[in-house]
C-alpha cells in the first residue's frame, strides 16, 4: 500500500552578502511536505548556502511564496 504525501511548491528568491561586500541573489523552486513552516523552509535554504559558499552569510533579501497564481 503506498502512502501519498501532500506537498505544495514554492517559489523563493534570496539575496545574501558574505564578506569582501559579495552579494549574491538566486531563486528556485522547494517543495515540502504539509505542515512545513516558512521558519523551517529558510533555515533549510540557508544552512544550504553556507555549506555552498563555507562562509558567514548576511540575507539581504528573502521571498517565499506559493508557486501557484
């Protein structure tokens, strides 16, 4: 028997700063599961950028919405 997960797609666009004034902005799509938080979502993309980039990190910028109109 499979078990269906509902999730929702989101659409987010950040704009972060590291050190030497580097400023970055990027966008993507993240689907969670129900019940995930707009806390848990940008902590998850966050600790993904400073493993990226192995440096202190400043958001300049931070979008996230349903991607659906």
């Amino acid at each position: 028997m499979t078990t269906q997960t509902e999730t929702t797609e989101y659409h987010y666009v950040t704009t972060i700063q590291m050190p030497g004034a580097l400023i970055n902005t990027r966008d993507g799509i993240l689907t969670v599961p129900a019940g995930f938080t707009r806390a848990a979502a940008f902590k998850y993309l966050m600790d993904q950028l400073q493993d990226e980039y192995q440096t202190q990190i400043s958001v300049l910028y931070f979008a996230f919405e349903p991607n659906q109109l």
